[in-house]
C-alpha cells in the first residue's frame, strides 16, 4: 500500500483493493437513508470496504428503482458522503478517465491530494537529495513521470485482483483511485478459500513484477550507482519506481486484514478450518492490532521518538490517518461476518411477504399511494398483468414520483419492471438475496416457486433481522 522512503517518511500510496459488495444501506428505512453498509471485503485496499460504508448514498428512494432503461447503470458509487472516513468521505463525485478490460477507471477528488503531495515531495525532497546539481525543471519532471508511472502501477495491482475475480466468475464494477491509493470494486466475496487467496495475491504479485521490471530496465540502461557521479535522471526515476513498487508489494503482505495480506491470511486459515466466519474474525483482529500498532507509531513519532519508520510531521500524521483508515475498515469486516452470520439462519421463505396485494397495471398511482404510505409505509405490491408478475412496486417507487404526477401514472409505469428483478427461491440464503439487492440497487425480489411468484421479500425485512439481532440500529 505505501512506500517507505526512509528518507521523508512518506509512505507511498495505499494500494488496495476491496471486494466490496457491501449491503449498502441498511438504515434506510430511517427515511430511506442509508447508514452505512456493511464491508463486504477486503481492503488490500481499506479502501472499498470503507468507500461503500461511509459512502455510498444509495438511497433506495428516488431514482434508483425508477422504472428507467438506464436504473441498473445507477450512480457511480462515487458519493461519499462522509461519516467515519474523514478523508474519504469529501462528498466529491469520482470522475471517469476511461476503462481497461471494459472496467472503468474513476478518480476520486481526494486522489488530487496524493498527487499532489507525491510529486512535491519528490520533486523538492527525494530527487534533489539524490542527484546533485539539476535544474528545478529537471526536479519536477522526473517527478511526474515517477508520479504518473506509479499511478498507472496501481491501476496494474488493482487490475489483477480485477482479472482474477472476474476469472472466477466475480463481476468488477470499477476501479478509483483515490488519497490513500486504489481500490477494485468487486461485487461479491470469493466462495472458495483458493479463490480468496488468488483474488488477494494477485494484487501484490503484480506490484512485484512491475518492481523487477523497472529495476530490470534499470539494470539494461546501464546498472549506474544511483549514488554516483555519472547517475542520471532516469536512473534514478527507474529505481524510485522499481523499489516503490517492491515496497508496495511488501507492505500490501502484511498479514493485516483488510490488506492484501490479511486476506491471503483469512484464506489460508479458511482453508485449514472450513470456517469463513472464525477465519474472517481471526484475520480482522489482526488487521485490528496492526493498524493500533501504526497509530501508537505514528503518535510516537509526531513526540519525536526514533521509529524508524517515520519522520515526526507529516510522516507520523499519515501513520496515524493509515492506522485509523484500516482499523475501521478492520472493524467493519468483523460486524459484517456477523451480520452473514445472522442472517444465514434464514431463508427467503421465512421472511417473505406471503400473498402481496396485488393491483391492476392500469391503476393510477393516486389510488395506490394516497392513504396507503401513511398507514403502512413499507407497501408493496405485486403488479400482475394476465395473471403474470408485471413487476413490483413499493413505497419506494411511489414515494418517488411527484404528488402532482399521481394521478396521471400508473403502476406500470411506477413499478420496478420484472425483467429488472431476480427471482430468488425459498430456500435461498437472506444473506445472498441481501447482497444481490446491494449489488442491483434494489429494495424487493419476487420469491419464486415452481414458476410461482409465492411471495415478495424486501429489503427492510432483512435489516430487521439485522436490527433485532443488535447488530445495527437507527432503523
Ligand atoms: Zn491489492
């Protein structure tokens, strides 16, 4: 995730990566606002897992389930909208700089940051405590073009974790850059521990290659001493690149979940116990201490004790920001294998909404909304057009369309289209229907039987679980 120039204490750039299909939202029915999510993930990258919580205003009203051609390309998750993660939380949307492997690349605002500060550091401290003599110009271009080559290596990690996903069949949703480095948003955790494991691996593997392969380039334009006289520019700038990459790579080990490394951890115990619960809990306590250790190292560091691994000022400050990020993100692994926990002991069937009302399509949203939100606002209702689900429409749906408009739209055109829902089965894990209804934006699914829809299962009813449990609350 950073780097370690002993001779700044700027540690680099957090390189992550998160699988984060996090349950986004389960406050919503505090009015359809979502409080936060639960991490689904990993942070090689602290980052997604902590994106999505803090993030994420997927609020469930409004647009999201407008019955739109475009409603599963939704919002970028790109809103984050503050709450614990002060940095990433700077409400600034991510910007689209176009995509690899159909995967598109976002920057976040907060990433402007990190470029920033990296190309003056190296620019004004590194470089010129390196090579003698050079103009500022010179400075500053081999600043940037270790800046953007170092940036681009990132992409690179999170591309792996992306390739392997998607290898096993995991969706990618995007990949942003952002101040504490990159994150891969992938839709779903790895099934099997050796998935897992690739998943994880790949991140930091990739960072390894592309260190040999700069230090290799190094090495083929003439192997010159970085310290002496006749080091030149690029020299210098493949170095930086080839061990910063190293670094990262190394870092990224650390066996500290959410990192890289915590989840190669988590893996590996997953495969010895069987147990994706114990191994998730045993893995995050770990990533816990660790991120106190870079707190109290950090903090030891700003009062001036040698840590050897930061410089009191900004080298501490960011030990301590690091320490912070990934102890939350630690933290929301450990809540979020218990609400898995919680939830596997139930199944579609036991929470379902058993014979909805159902309503003619060509019903005005007046008829259904009027009185109806105020006496129960968690309506829903099944649409059936000659006999068959048309599709579903909820509080949600209503809620979203202007009193003014009532009167004129139909349910047809208010609902959420069937062809936008997935039948889920009786006897399907409410864990996986929850993350399915995360992932598309969704707040019911028709419970399906035979080619029967049995029944509705909605989103507030798995968060009641959730809720009763103690496991969250502000419902
Ligand atoms: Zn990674």
């Amino acid at each position: 995730m950073r780097d370690t120039d002993t001779n700044t204490g700027w540690r680099g750039a957090w390189l992550g990566q998160s699988r984060g299909a996090v349950f986004r939202g389960y406050g919503f029915a505090r009015r359809g606002r979502i409080g936060g999510g639960l991490p689904r993930g990993v942070i090689l990258g602290a980052a997604e897992p902590m994106l999505r919580d803090y993030g994420f205003a997927s609020e469930p009203t409004a647009d999201s389930q407008q019955p739109t051609a475009n409603s599963q390309q939704m919002v970028p998750y790109g809103v984050w909208v503050g709450g614990g993660c002060t940095l990433g939380g700077m409400g600034f949307r991510n910007i689209r700089v176009g995509s690899l492997l159909g995967i598109p690349i976002l920057i976040n605002p907060s990433w402007f940051i990190l470029l920033g500060l990296s190309t003056w550091l190296l620019a004004t401290r590194i470089f010129p405590e390196m090579l003698e003599d050079a103009s500022t110009l010179t400075y500053v271009l081999m600043a940037l073009t270790s800046v953007i080559l170092f940036f681009w290596s990132i992409v690179l990690h999170e591309l792996a974790h992306s390739v392997v996903a998607r290898w096993y069949r995991i969706p990618v949703k995007s990949i942003t850059l952002f101040v504490l480095g990159g994150v891969a948003h992938i839709t779903q955790e790895a099934k099997k521990p050796l998935a897992e494991l690739f998943m994880a691996a790949a991140g930091p593997f990739s960072s390894l290659l592309i260190g040999i392969a700069f230090i290799a380039a190094w090495y083929v334009l003439g192997g010159r001493d970085p310290g002496g006289a006749d080091a030149r520019a690029l020299d210098l700038v493949l170095l930086w690149l080839g061990l910063t990459n190293g670094m990262l790579a190394v870092f990224n080990m650390i066996p500290a979940y959410p990192m890289d490394g915590g989840r190669v951890f988590r893996s590996l115990i997953w495969l010895v116990t069987g147990n994706h619960s114990v191994s998730t809990q045993i893995a995050a306590w770990t990533g816990r201490g660790f991120a106190w250790l870079l707190i109290a190292l950090g903090i030891l560091a700003a009062l001036d004790v040698d840590v050897y691994v930061a410089e009191p000022g900004f080298g501490a400050l960011w030990l301590v920001f690091l320490g912070f990020f990934l102890e939350n993100a630690a933290r929301q692994g450990l809540m979020q294998s218990r609400y898995v926990r919680a939830l596997d002991q139930y199944r579609a069937g036991e929470l379902m909404l058993t014979n909805p009302p159902t309503v003619d399509p060509e019903m005005s949203v007046a008829s259904l909304a009027r009185g109806v939100l105020e006496i129960n606002p968690r309506v829903c209702y099944a649409v059936e057009a000659e006999g068959r689900l048309a599709g579903i429409v909820s509080a949600y749906q209503l809620r979203a369309v202007p009193e003014a408009l009532w009167d004129r739209m139909t349910a047809r055109e208010a609902m959420v289209p069937s062809s936008q829902l997935q039948a889920v089965a009786p006897d399907r894990l409410v864990s996986e229907i929850l993350l399915e209804m995360e992932n598309r934006d969704l707040t019911h699914l028709p419970v399906v039987r035979e080619g029967h829809v049995v029944g509705i299962i909605g989103r507030d009813r798995i968060l009641g679980v959730l809720k009763q449990a103690g496991l969250i609350r502000g419902m």
